[in-house]
C-alpha cells in the first residue's frame, strides 16, 4: 500500500497497544492493517463494554454456548454487519459468510470481503471465533 493511501484511510495505535523504545512512541498502524485491526476489536468487543460508547462491539461471546444453528449463524452475522455499518465507516461490506464447517472442534470462521471507501480496494480478512474459554484459543481434541 502507498503512503498516499495510508494517508486517506489512516492510521491508530497498534493492538494491543506496543511501545517503540528507541522512538519513544506508540507503535501505529496504517491502511488496511488499521481498518484489520480495527475489525478485530470490533468483533472481540462486547457492547456495553466501553463505557463512552455503551452499544460499540459485537456481541460474539453470548452465542458462544448455544447450538450451531441456521438461527445462530443468522444472528452472528446480522450482529457483525450491524456493527461494521454502525462503527466502521471506512469500508463497504461486500459478503459475510459464517463458516460453521469445523464446529465440531468448536470454531466457526469469519470471512468478511470489502471494499475500501475511499481507495475503492478491495479486500478480506477472516475472523476465527472460537466456543472456548479466552479468545483465540482452539478447542482441545
């Protein structure tokens, strides 16, 4: 990504946060790294988590115990592009698709595609969300 398009989609602290002791600063992000990242908190925040902004985040932890379901799936999706529409301007969301293949060993993927707003690329990322205790961690065998 160029520098001119890093500019026009921007630029936050990295997550979590890290500290560059030679420059004395925050580690930034920029581009699509940042519109990533921010996604993941996005998805790994619980509404009513972040006391200025009550209704920021997803949500994903109340379904962790319930059944994979169509209905589920359903409302983990409706729950994740309500969030993105709401809380990430920067990008237009193409497809979602909630991947329920490997629930058995207690994951469901994420994929999201978009397009950048501003630069009009197009990218995507997926998001593991596993029914485990901790975030990220696989289900043991």
């Amino acid at each position: 990504m160029s520098a001119a398009e890093d500019k026009i989609i921007g630029s936050s602290w990295a997550f979590p946060p890290r500290f560059n002791q030679h420059e004395q600063s925050a580690v930034m992000v920029t581009g699509a790294d940042n519109i990533a990242q921010s996604l993941n908190v996005l998805f790994g925040t619980q509404r009513g988590e972040r006391l200025l902004v009550q209704e920021y985040g997803c949500d994903l932890s109340s379904l962790i115990y319930r059944p994979v379901s169509a209905s589920t799936a359903a409302t983990l999706k409706n729950q994740i592009e309500r969030a993105i529409v709401l809380y990430e301007p920067r990008i237009i969301l193409q497809k979602l698709v909630i991947d329920t293949s490997d629930s058995i060993n207690g994951k469901v993927s994420i994929r999201i595609d978009w397009i950048e707003e501003k630069t009009n690329n197009r990218r995507n990322m997926v998001f593991p969300f596993y029914a485990a205790e901790g975030t990220l961690i696989p289900a043991k065998s």
